[in-house]
C-alpha cells in the first residue's frame, strides 16, 4: 500500500492550502494491507501549506480554533461529557515526537493536556501485563492526552530487539486492537500518528546534534547502533501499521523529514477530530437572571 496519486487528489478536492481537504482521508493507513514504508516520500506535502513560511502561517491560524475546542472540551466535562482525545506519537528516532509535543500541544492550554513520555520499562513495570503502564496514563474526561512512544513499543523494538518470544507478540497485536476498541467505548477519540521520516534525514538530524553542544544531551552513542537495525525497524513498523490501523483506532503516516509539514499536519488532525467531536458549553445550571440581578444590587 503506498500514497501514490494522494497529491492528485488533494487539488482534485479542490484546495492546497488544505481548507477543503480531509487530511484523515489523505494520511490514512487503511488497515489489513500490505504496507510498504519505502513507497512514501518522508517529504511529500500530500495537502496543506506548499512551504516553511506558508506553514507557520497556518499553524499561527490554527491556534485559536483548536484551544477554542479543547476549552469546550473541557468545559463540556464538567457537566458528565466523559470524551477526550490520545494523541500517540511513534516514530524513529529524531523523527520529531519531542518537537510535535512542543509546537503543537504548545497550541493548547497545558492545564487541560496530560504528556506521557514512554521509557525503557521499569523492573516494578515489566512485573505487569505491557498495557499496565499504559493504562496508569491515560487522558481523564475532558483532557488531551499525549503519547511519546506508546503501548507500541512492545511490538517495535521488542520485535527488533527480540526481547519477548514471537508468540508473545503475535498475541500483543490482538491485544492492542482489542485495548483501543475499548478506549474508542469509553470516549476516547485515539488520534495515532506514525512521524514517518528517511535514513538519510535521521543521519543528518543525528549530525546536527554532534555539531551543537547544546545539543549533546540529545545524543545517544546507542542511536549509531540503532541505525544498523533500521531495516529491521521498518519493517516493525510495517506489521504494526498493518495490523493496527482500524475504524476505530486508524494510523496516519505523518511525513516529517519537514519539520513544519510534520507541525501542521498532525494540529490540522487533532482539529478535523476535535471538531468532529463538536464538544459545547455546558448550559448554566443557575438562574443567571437572579445572579445578575443579585451583583447589580450590591
């Protein structure tokens, strides 16, 4: 499966600065087939701003309308409306989880946003079922939750890394489908996003960091090692995006070797969804007439 033709049909819809397309459509991994990393450009601009300066733009116009909805969102809970939205952000390594967390969920009001940034589990952790953790993060009625590295882990490098036998994840996959079946039961919009980016763009973000000290913290001597299994990771990523990509829980294969595209693309899904979800302003429950009248009169 490949996006081959997904351009054309963002102008046949009539709009390349996106307002008439439906970047869900575009970007999304239909489930049960083949998927074929190697056929997507990780720099394609299937839809949307043509470049970095019309990109920041954009992304300047979607500030107001996505927190005008995460504050509905939220206010929407306070009177019983328990939806929210996950945001899982998988990726290789520089493919840019940490920089989407920073100018997009930048957008929002943080109070109302719950980050979980996914590490190497922890000895008490790995005494768990894989999804306990996972669980224990989740976004509360109301909130934005986001993923860096996600319950997916357990089937990329512990794939790769062959750090559970390959029965074990077999059933991880069912698992998985059968995990986000119930959150999508229980109200939570689950937003994934695989940040799709090229091995040579990864070496050069990867050189990047080598050449600033402020960003050596950044660097990893274990990411060289990482690279050698970059095939291997492909192809994790390959089975995932195959078997993981359902109605109620699709994958959107984000291109990112541009980091503005990458910005845009995933704020404009977290708009298409989040005004999909049309959440309102909880009717007063209080006489306002009375209240006001009551202010007037001090």
């Amino acid at each position: 499966m490949s996006r081959k033709g997904s351009k054309a049909r963002a102008e046949k819809k009539g709009s390349k600065a996106g307002a008439d397309v439906s970047l869900r459509e575009l970007l999304r991994v239909p489930g049960g087939k083949a998927v074929d990393l190697a056929s997507y450009d990780a720099r394609e601009i299937p839809a949307g701003p043509g470049d970095k300066e019309a990109g920041r733009a954009a992304m300047t116009e979607l500030a107001d309308p996505l927190a005008d909805l995460q504050e509905r969102l939220w206010a929407a809970s306070t009177a019983g409306d328990r939806r929210r939205i996950l945001l899982v952000l998988q990726g290789m390594d520089t493919s840019g989880k940490g920089g989407t967390v920073k100018h997009v969920i930048g957008l929002f009001n943080p109070s109302g946003c719950r980050i979980h940034a996914f590490k190497a589990p922890t000895p008490k952790e790995l005494e768990h079922p894989f999804l306990w953790r996972v669980k224990k993060a989740l976004p509360q009625a109301g909130e934005l939750g986001i993923f860096d590295r996600s319950h997916y882990e357990d089937v990329l490098i512990a794939r790769v890394r062959e750090l559970v036998p390959t029965a074990e994840i077999e059933r991880r996959y069912d698992e998985i489908n059968r995990f986000e079946k119930a959150l999508a039961d229980d109200g939570v919009t689950v937003v994934k996003c695989f940040l799709h980016i090229s091995y040579e763009e990864q070496r050069d973000r990867l050189l990047k960091r080598l050449d600033r000290p402020d960003k050596h913290w950044k660097f990893n001597v274990s990411d060289i090692d990482e690279r050698a299994l970059w095939p291997a990771y492909q192809r994790a990523y390959e089975i995932a995006l195959e078997r993981c990509s359902t109605r109620h829980a699709p994958w959107y294969l984000v291109p990112a070797d541009r980091k503005w595209y990458r910005n845009w693309a995933v704020s404009r899904l977290l708009l298409e969804h989040l005004s999909e979800l049309d959440p309102r302003y909880p009717k007063a429950d209080f006489d306002v007439a009375e209240a006001r009248r009551r202010l007037l009169e001090e």
